[in-house]
C-alpha cells in the first residue's frame, strides 16, 4: 500500500518543504477537494503515493476568470514535490454540489463556483492534463474505498457521509458508484429532519438535515443556545413571566455578539464541548440526534454494510460517535440496526484521495483505448 500522507505544517503545505526532483520521464496526477470553507490539494505519482499536499481557503471561481488566489495556493504543491506542471496528465475535482452526468454543475448551495472558469484555469496551469469533476461526497467514498477504512474492511456496500460546511454522501452498491440520474443520490444533506423549521436551509427548503448536523449548523445551533441562556440569565421575574415577553435589544445585541466570540467556527464548539460547555453540549447532542436520526432513513433506502464518516468533523468523532449510534439503533429498522457506523480512517483526505483516483480512472479508461498502462488506475475501488 502507499505510504500514508505527510503530516501538514502551520502553512497548509504537509512536511518536508521538498522532494528529491523526479524522472524527466515520471507523470504524476493530481487531487483537488474544493470543499464550502476550504480546498485541499494533493499531488500524487504514477503509483498513487501522496507525495505533496496543501490546505487553504476556499474562495469564489468566477466566470470573469479571478483565479490568482488558487495559483498561489495549488503551485506551491508541485514546487514542494518537485513535480513540473507539463508532468501532471490528469486533475480530479471534487466539487460540492450535485454534478450531472455530462460534468455539469446543477446545484452547489454552499459556495459561488463556475465550473468552465475553474477547468479552465487548471487547463491554462495543466496543459497536458485531463480533468475529471466530480461531487465531493462521491470522491471522498471513492477515496476511503481505495486507501482507507471500506478498503480495510472489504466492504461492497457503503455510505460515506462527509460533514463539513454541507453533509453530502457518497455510495456504492455492488462496488459500484451510485450517483444517481441527475447526479443528486447522495444529497444526504438535503433530507427533511424537521419539516416545522422557520430557518431556510441554502438549497432554499426548510427542516434539512445540514441545518443540523454540518459545521455551519453546529456553529449556529451553538450561538443560538448561547444567546438562549445569556438571555435567561438577565432577565428579570417580571419578563420571564411573561408569555409574550421580548428580550431587550441591547441585551440581544450584546449577546449574539458574545455568542459569536465564543463560537467562532465549528472547531470551538466542539473544542468548548470537550470542556463540557452547556451550549455547546446541547449544540452537539442537537446534531448527534439529526445524524443518527438521518442515518436510519438512509439504511431504509440504501441498506449498506457500512455507514463511514468522513469531512472536517470526523475527526472529532470520538465527542459524539457513540451519540449517533445510540439514537440510529433507536430510529432503524430492527434488520438494520446492527450496521456499523465508523469514522473514515483517512480523516479528512478521502476527498483528496477520491478526486486523485477518478482521474486514475480516466487515465485508465484512455490508456485501454491506446494499449498505454503507465498511469492506469492503481487498485481499482470497483473491482
């Protein structure tokens, strides 16, 4: 198996700054997860080793063709790896929304991205390259089905939930990807939890799962508990007691701005949940009880072997894990109870991995067509 990937530096880039310089002859591809809050990039050989990765922010591709931002952050890769631009034969993006079969883009709620602009780009800095687009959910079980705990554990039939600034999922039935006809079969984030809900999810519906269980809406249900109990404790015996009683403004103002100094990003609410924070407990168990509860819907439908998770908050599974698995068990159907549900084992990088591998894939698909098997698909996930 390949080695595991480079620990990353404070700077994004994953440690040492170089590689010894590679064969003139060497072809190397590349993976890029562009996730709501940040991008991450990987360079990998012909062998599929990571051999160079960086994490950044993630920004707004415009049609107008403003891509400085992402030529900064995606050339210090190479320049790390040693890897020359013309060597790279083929780019994966992952892109986090609904992606058609023709490499449309239909729907992405969570970041302004103009996919022409973007291949674009990496055709002008990838002369040689072939691109392939594919949703970030359905990279990130690609990823984790070729290097990381579906591949460990040998499993056909898999869900893989990413939670970051969105939820998405990505499946496979039979070793197969399922997409779905309009590229839409892993929308997890998108199931109606609560249809009551006032609060408008970005897809534009109300009650969706990702209102509860993403980043974003760990962060918001944390500052909303935060101003609850801020609020109740200045209020006095008169105000509480009255049904129809509004909060002084001044005091909500003061509040919501305490609320968001206390919560910046959803890595405070759980660091703040780990201290056993009351508002950010409620926060969490609020989300815990939104997946758990999602997961039994999905296993109605989708019945796999295994529910992974993955994304930026995977990697704190261990606060709410046995959460989800409690309220799961207590909404599935009684045959689907026993499914387990894990945390991917790459973390974070199965989008990087996935995005790698489906343009393998391509290359794999070319090199059947002309005989060439230089850069065909290492360990094929489907097979």
């Amino acid at each position: 198996a390949p080695a595991a990937p480079a620990p990353l530096d404070d700077a994004g880039a994953s440690a040492p700054d170089t590689a010894p310089a590679a064969p003139a002859s060497a072809r190397f591809v590349l993976g890029i997860d562009g996730g709501g809050t940040h991008t991450k990039v990987g360079a990998f050989s012909a062998d599929g080793v990571l051999i160079g990765s960086r994490l950044f922010d993630s920004q707004r591709v415009l049609a107008d063709g403003s891509h400085a931002h992402l030529s900064s952050e995606i050339v210090p890769v190479l320049e790390q790896a040693n890897v020359d631009p013309a060597a790279v034969v083929a780019v994966g993006l992952a892109v986090p929304g609904t992606v058609a079969a023709e490499e449309a883009l239909k729907l992405c709620p969570n970041i302004d991205l103009d996919l022409r602009s973007y291949k674009a780009f990496l055709r002008s800095v990838f002369p040689k390259a072939r691109i392939a687009v594919l949703n970030d959910a359905d990279a990130a079980v690609l990823g984790d089905r070729w290097r990381g705990t579906a591949h460990d554990r040998e499993t056909e039939n898999v869900a893989f939930v990413t939670l970051g600034t969105g939820v998405g999922a990505g499946i496979i039935v039979k070793g197969r990807l399922f997409s779905g006809v309009h590229g839409a079969a892993g929308e997890f984030g998108h199931l109606c939890v609560n249809p009551d809900d006032e609060a408008l999810c970005s897809c534009g519906k109300p009650g969706c799962l990702e209102q509860y269980a993403s980043a974003t809406g760990l962060v918001r249900q944390a500052r909303e508990e935060f101003v609850n109990r801020a609020l109740a404790a200045t209020s006095d015996a008169a105000n509480a007691a009255a049904s129809d009683a509004t909060p002084d403004p001044a005091a909500l103002s003061v509040s919501i701005a305490a609320a968001e100094q206390a919560f910046p990003d959803a890595r405070a609410v759980l660091d703040a949940a780990a201290r056993r924070d009351p508002a950010a407990r409620t926060a969490l168990n609020r989300f815990s009880d939104a997946l758990g509860f999602g997961l039994a819907q999905m296993a109605c439908i989708i019945d796999p072997d295994l529910f992974v998770l993955g994304g930026g908050l995977s990697e704190r599974a261990d606060l709410y894990l046995d959460a989800v698995r409690s309220r799961y068990r207590a909404c599935a159907l009684s045959v689907c109870r026993d499914t387990p549900i894990v945390a991917s084992s790459l973390g974070n990088e199965c989008g990087v991995y996935g995005a790698a591998f489906r343009a393998f894939e391509l290359l794999d698909e070319s090199a059947a067509n002309a005989g060439d098997s230089r850069c065909a698909a290492p360990d094929d996930p489907r097979r």
